[in-house]
C-alpha cells in the first residue's frame, strides 16, 4: 500500500513538473518573440520607405507569435494544478 502511495504521489509531482516547465518554455518564447518586435520597430524608424514596410511587418508577425506563446503560456498554466491533481486519482 505504501509503494502504490509512494508512485501516486512521484507520478503527480512529475505531471506537475512537465506542465509547469511548458508554462515556463512558452513564456520565454513569447519574451523572446516580444524583443524581436521591438527590435523590428527600432529598425523601421530609423530605415528609409522601401525596407521600412518589411520591418513593420516582421514586427507584427513576431508581434503575433508572441501573442500565441502567451496564451499557450497561459493554458499550460490552468493545466498545472488539474494534472497533477487528476493523476494520483
């Protein structure tokens, strides 16, 4: 009995620990993709016309990613308490 415990309780820490590192992984993605538009901005202000459209638009793909990372971020973080508590069951 203790041993089937014992698994129950390592097998929910270990599902926690999976979510909460791609809540983590996705959070840097979208701080990652959120600095390249930045950086994109920059470069459209200081560019002349031909190259300052394409840098507009790179921004707002990267603008884009980075609002996907956030909310797959966010999902993976409702998910943490529901797997781990949903696995020892």
């Amino acid at each position: 009995m203790k041993i089937l415990l014992a698994s129950a309780i390592l097998f929910s820490a270990a599902a926690a620990f999976a979510q909460v590192g791609t809540a983590v992984k996705e959070t840097g993605k979208a701080t990652a993709e959120t600095t390249k538009q930045a950086k994109e901005n920059v470069e459209a202000a200081v560019t002349k016309e031909p190259k300052k459209t394409v840098h507009k638009v790179k921004a707002k793909a990267h603008k884009t990613a980075a609002a996907e990372h956030r909310a797959n971020a966010k999902a993976a973080a409702k998910d943490i308490g529901k797997s781990a508590s949903s696995a020892g069951k």
